[in-house]
C-alpha cells in the first residue's frame, strides 16, 4: 500500500531532457517541407522528436535562487522543511557535465508514436520509456550511495528522477483540431506533434548494481505552444505524487456524469488546479490536509472552546487548527492562506486573504484516499459519496435563499456564476465577513449541514462557530465556539 514520505531535510532531483531517436543516427531529420517524416508510421523516422530546451534555462527554472524555482516553491510551502537540490553527476567519464540537468537520446519512438506498434498499449509504451530513460540515468548517477537505509531500494524521498520528454505536456497543450490524427499525436507544432500527459509512474527499475529505483515523473517539455519550457506547477504536483500525495480533484468520472460544480478545493491545493496558478509558475500550496500528513506544518487541536492564533506559512512559524466534533471521524482544519508569495495569484478578487476553513472526514479518507477519489464526483456504487478534505468558503457556493430573498444556507455545490468568489474570512467592516457557521455548509452528496453523519444523541443543530478577530495577516486570531441548540 502506498503512503506518505515524510521528508524533513533536501532531497537531491536530476531532471533529464529527452529525445527520442528511432533510427538511432544521433540526427534531427525534421524536414519543414516534409513533416510527415516523422509522423507517418510507415516512415523510418515515425515518432522522433528532439528537446529544444537549454539545460541551463531548465536548471534556473528547478533550482535557480530567484525566488521562483521549483526549490524555492518547496521551501516555502513546507517552511524550509523540505526541497529539491541539483543531482551530482558521480561517475568519472561523466565530471564535465553540469548538475541537475542531462540531455539523452533514446533508439525508440516517442511513446505517443510506440504504442501504436504491434506489442505495445498506451500503458506499456510509456512505461517502457521511462523504463529505459531512468537505465541510462545509471551513465551518470552512482545510485548505491543514495540507497541510505541499506534497504536495496532508492525511494523518491532518498533520490528523484523527473523525464521532460521532447514536446508539450498534454495536460495543458490541447491537440490541433485541424490535424488529423490520434489524441496525443496531434500538437499544433509541426517539429514536435507528440505529447505526453504528466503523470507519477510507481513503476521499479533495476540498476547493475542490483539496486531497485522506484517511481518517478513523467511530463512534457514544454506546457503550451505560446509558453515554451515546462513552468514549475505541473513538475511539483508530480514530484509530490512521488513523495505519497494523492489528487484532490475529480478522477474516474465520465465526462457525461461529471458534476463541474463540486466542490474541490480547486486553486486551494497543488494537488488540485492550483499547480495551473499563474500559468504554472506560481503554483499554490498543498492542501492542509496533506500538508500535516507530510509533517510540514505544525498542528494545534481546540479541544476547549476559546482563542486561538494561526499563523501564515510564510511568517515561519505555520500553523494549522485542528477542531473536534462530536463525530470522531470528523473534524474541521483553520489555516491561513495570503495573496502573497506563491500564492499570490490564489484568487481573483482585491482582498489580501484571511482564514480558510476545512471540513476533514476520516470515514471517507480511510475508503477513497489512497485510491485518489476523496473528493471525486464519480459514483462508485451508483451513488456520489461526500467530499473527504472539503473547503468551505466565505461565499462561492450556491444560495438558499427564503421568500423574501434573504440567505438562508448553502447548498452543496459551487456557483460558477460569481468567478470572484471570495473563501476568505476576515475582520472587516462588514461582521460577516469574519464570522463562519457550520450549519451553513452540508456534505456535497449527503446533503447533512455541519456534520456528514450526526452520532446518536447528537442534535443536527450541532453547530460550529469560527469568529476571525482579525484583518488578514501573517497572525489572526479566531474564537471557537460549539453549540447544540
């Protein structure tokens, strides 16, 4: 079974450019006049494709110190308790090459291009890809230094490969519709038509020595055509799916089943959408769900009712607040989240940030989590299943409202037709932007205010209080107050 890495000190990350060579001539044989070359599956060249980046742009963009690398992002999201540091080359033969970064050439197709031969799926043509890629990774890197448990294995926390395959990441590239051809050979580059989706591979490799790598990233070179080289968001979200980090956006759902309004925590979790904030290159931080899995930030549990102070991730000493209910399954998570630093582009809206309430429910962590469908709209038993980590935002989620138009309550999903909603809950002028009522908020499929599931003798008009004393901040205050009646 899959679990968490908890990583507290760097880990080293060699990313590798590459090129796929079916002919194994070491050329380009891109022909402007004559693409077809390389995507016609009866020509000899059929699914070569070369990286166009430069090592050391691709460097800057990993592990530059300009507060923008994909190093700088894990810094700060973790407060300095983990990141990724540049790859020493270790063999002999190999010393004159830089750190970090190495360009390799592979004598097979691309698999977008590999798996239409006879032998291969979808499946096994990548994992044959990055199979072989991560064999020749053994030119460079001495991996039984990093085997530091003796264990005959090198986890991703102990050393982390991630594959930049020559061409767009599909994730974010959309084909081009007036070329015909098969998803994820179609993109609107004549000289790199193949595409790769970005994805964690658990997939184990053996390296001479008889050590056992296990389980990597795979993405594109570049994210779109109009923003050439891969921005750090889709890397980091894979490299934490290495690490244990499950999605928390809708997997496995039909496209005709699934519902565009639930509510996941979108921009609120790298492992959501917020790996596309700012076009990937200020993605947000993990979900604080995940966050205290890894041990990256500190949590503080309000068994009495009273005042608490939370504290930004940035100000160095982040917190997070862990309140009890009367379900023992169930309870609800207080963060602060700022517009600043990588998160800077969070929401659209003018304000600053401020408190952001989580519901937690372990029932349905404990059934879905690992199977990354936590929050998913899908309905595995004929039946949509409430969220297990679900953000309860300030406003954003449609309205009930009485005769005379006056809120009520919230129903369970979001309301696209506000793209300014603000999650945030803040001391202000207006009292009701720092004031949170659970009572307000149900399950997205149980339909249960405050609680998914009441235990018995337990009044459904048990209610939550959160009152936010103050501004948005690196420090806020809130007041915790639990009522029955």
């Amino acid at each position: 079974m899959r679990k968490i890495i908890k990583r507290k000190e760097p880990t080293p990350l060699l990313i590798v450019l590459a090129s796929y060579d079916p002919s194994g001539e070491g050329v380009d044989h891109f022909d402007p006049e004559n693409p077809e070359l390389l995507t016609d599956p009866t020509s000899p060249y059929y699914g070569e494709q070369w990286t166009t980046s430069d090592p050391m742009e691709v460097y800057e963009r990993f592990f530059g110190e300009n507060g923008a690398s994909l190093t700088d992002y894990y810094k700060e999201m973790t407060c300095g308790n983990f990141w990724f540091y540049p790859a020493k080359i270790d063999h002999p033969q190999r010393l004159d090459m830089d750190k970090g970064v190495i360009k390799i050439a592979v004598p097979f197709p691309h698999p977008a291009a590999l798996r239409n031969f006879k032998g291969f799926s979808n499946k096994s043509a990548a994992q044959k890809a990055i199979h072989d890629i991560v064999e020749m990774c053994e030119l460079y890197i001495d991996f039984n230094q990093y085997d530091t448990d003796d264990d005959g294995r090198v986890t991703p926390d102990e050393f982390a490969i991630i594959i930049l395959n020559a061409g767009y990441d599909h994730s974010t590239q959309r084909g081009d519709k007036s070329y015909e051809a098969p998803d994820y050979e179609n993109a609107p580059d004549p000289r790199a038509r193949f595409m790769v989706h970005g994805t964690s591979q658990h997939i184990t490799v053996e390296t001479r020595d008889g050590i056992h790598l296990t389980c990597f990233s795979n993405v594109g070179e570049h994210r779109r055509i109009d923003m050439k080289g891969m921005t750090i968001g889709t890397p980091a979200h894979e490299l934490a799916h290495n690490l244990g980090a499950q999605d928390m956006y809708s997997r496995y759902t039909p496209p005709e089943d699934a519902e565009k309004r639930w509510p996941t925590p979108r921009r609120f979790s790298i492992m959501s959408s917020g790996n596309h904030s700012n076009g990937g290159n200020t993605p947000t931080y993990m979900d604080p769900y995940q966050r205290l899995l890894f041990d990256w930030a500190k949590a503080e549990e309000a068994t009495e009712d009273g005042v608490y102070t939370l504290y930004s991730v940035r100000s160095g000493k982040n917190n997070i607040l862990k309140i009890p209910t009367p379900n023992p399954d169930e309870y609800y998570l207080c963060e602060i989240r700022l517009k600043e630093g990588f998160e800077e582009f969070l929401t659209y809206d003018e304000t600053k940030g401020g408190v952001v309430v989580w519901h937690i429910d372990e029932a349905i962590n404990k059934k879905w989590f690992w199977k990354a469908q936590c929050v998913s709209s899908n309905r595995p038993n004929g039946e949509r299943h409430d969220l297990g980590v679900a953000i309860k935002p300030r406003d954003g989620m449609e309205k009930i409202l009485d005769e005379n138009g006056n809120f009520v309550k919230f129903g369970p999903l979001y309301d696209d037709t506000d793209p300014k909603a603000i999650p945030f809950f803040y001391k202000s002028e207006d009292p009701k932007t720092a004031i949170f009522n659970s009572r307000d908020y149900c399950g997205a499929a149980s339909h249960s205010y405050s609680l998914n599931s009441f235990p018995e003798g337990v009044s459904e008009k048990w209610n939550l209080c959160v009152e936010v004393l103050d501004e948005a901040g690196a420090e806020m205050k809130v007041k915790i107050t639990r009522t029955e009646d």
